[in-house]
C-alpha cells in the first residue's frame, strides 16, 4: 500500500508538473498578495474608524464633563451644595470613563500605526513581487520560444516530428507507386500481362520493332554517309574544274599578245600589191 500511494503521488506529481505554467503560478501568487494587502488596507481602515469614534466619544465625555462642571458652579453659586457635589460626582465618573477611552484611542493609535507601517511595506513587496515577477515571466517566454525555435531548426520538436514523418509516408508511397508501375510496364512489355484496349504489343511485335528501328538508324546513317561522300565528289571534281579553265586560259593570252605584231606587218604587203 505504502509503494502504491508514493507511486500515486509520484504520477501525479508528474502530471502536476507537466500542467504547471510558472506563468501561472505566478500571477496567482501575486493575486494572493493583492488580496491580503487589501485585508491589511481594510484593517488599517477599521482601525482608524474605530480611533475616530473614540475620539468622537471622548468629545461627548468631555462637553459632559465641562457642563457639569459649570452646574456644579452655579449650584454652589445658588447655596445647594448637595445638587453640587452630585455634579461634581457625575463628572468625576465621567471623567474615569475619558481616562480609559483615551488610554483605548492611544491604544488604536498606535495598532494603526503598526498597520500603516505594514501595509506600507507589504505595498513595497508587492510592487517589488510584481517586477520580478513580470520579468520572469518574459524571460520564460523568451526561454519557451528560443526552445521552441530550435527544436523547429534541429527537427526534435513534435510539429516538425509530424511533418517530417508525413513527408517520410509521402516519398515512401510514391517510391512504392513509381516501383509498381514500372513492374507493370515491364510485365505488359514481355507480355506477361495483357491489355484490354488492345493498344498493347506482344513481345514478338516488340522485338520486330526494335529490330525495324535499329534498322532505320542504320540506313540512316548509310544514307548520310553517302550524302556526305557525294558532296565530297563534287566538291573535288567542281575544284578540278577551275584548275583546267586557269589552264587554258593562259595559253590563249598568248596569242593575243603577238597578234598585233602580225598586224603591224600586214600593211607593208598590201601596199606592195
């Protein structure tokens, strides 16, 4: 029973733990110092209203006192002795009951004294509690988003935790889903597999067709070499060409040059005819 209990209170204590806000706690604790600062307010103020009916009473005591005092005046005045010591009797009661009121309104006077005094104080402690107080709580929060900010950046926090996760699920499915549809391409290819809209080839079509295209590739390539060897023939034989025009050529200029010489001789022979 006894190891229950303690780890009952251990899993609370943890729970406790885990629920608590500083925060929180904090400005509960400052709303409990509030409250009991206003009960000491209300003290002081119950105390001086208690002092200032004293004060009221020992007013009262001592017009009665001086009132009688002056009956007691005229009575002697007048030759009744007795209607004068009876005042002065009546007064000397009265006057016990101011002694023991202002003996109570020194007493009052000076608990309202104790009392301001420690509402002062407390009032300094509060203003002091509610300073540190704001300033723990900024720094917690500073704290709690510095914490929050990076568990995001190292990718421990339970946010990021998710979405890597999810992520993870999302690559993994289309690595699964790239996979299977290869493995169906290349079951419809082989023939493994047949398709229904008739569209698919058999893989003695298929090897028909890449035999047919390697042989396009082939004749392809026969052709561009002969085009290329053409155009090679017809460069040599257009270049062979200009070689013999400059060659006769030459041979022609050099009749022209002698021509007029013949010419310059001619005309002695018709002059002789």
């Amino acid at each position: 029973m006894k190891r229950m209990g303690m780890l009952f209170r251990a899993k609370a204590n943890k729970a406790l733990d885990r629920a608590e806000d500083p925060r929180e706690t904090l400005d509960y604790s400052y709303q409990k110092q509030l409250e009991l600062l206003q009960k000491v307010r209300r003290g002081v103020a119950d105390v001086a209203t208690s002092r200032k009916r004293l004060e009221l009473q020992l007013g009262q005591l001592q017009n009665q006192s001086g009132k009688l005092e002056d009956q007691g005046r005229k009575a002697l005045a007048l030759g009744r002795e007795d209607l004068a010591r009876e005042a002065l009797s009546r007064r000397a009661a009265l006057q016990q009951q101011v002694t023991d009121l202002e003996t109570q309104h020194q007493t009052l006077q000076s608990e309202e004294e104790k009392l301001t005094l420690a509402a002062q104080r407390l009032q300094a402690k509060v203003d002091a509690f509610r300073t540190k107080k704001e300033t723990i709580k900024a720094t917690y929060t500073a704290a709690q988003a510095q914490t929050r900010i990076g568990e995001a950046f190292s990718g421990i926090s339970e946010e990021m935790g998710d979405v890597g996760l999810a992520i993870q699920r999302a690559e993994d499915k289309t690595a699964q889903l790239q996979a299977r549809a290869g493995a169906i391409d290349e079951l419809m290819a082989s023939g493994a597999l047949d398709d229904p809209t008739g569209m698919a080839k058999d893989d003695i079509a298929a090897e028909l067709d890449r035999l047919s295209g390697g042989t396009d590739v082939e004749l392809e390539l026969q052709r561009m070499k002969a085009e290329l060897a053409g155009g090679s023939a017809q460069q040599q034989a257009i270049e062979s060409g200009q070689a013999q025009g400059q060659q006769t050529q030459q041979p022609q200029q050099a009749p022209q040059a002698q021509q007029p010489q013949n010419q310059q001789q001619t005309p002695p022979d018709f002059g002789k005819h």
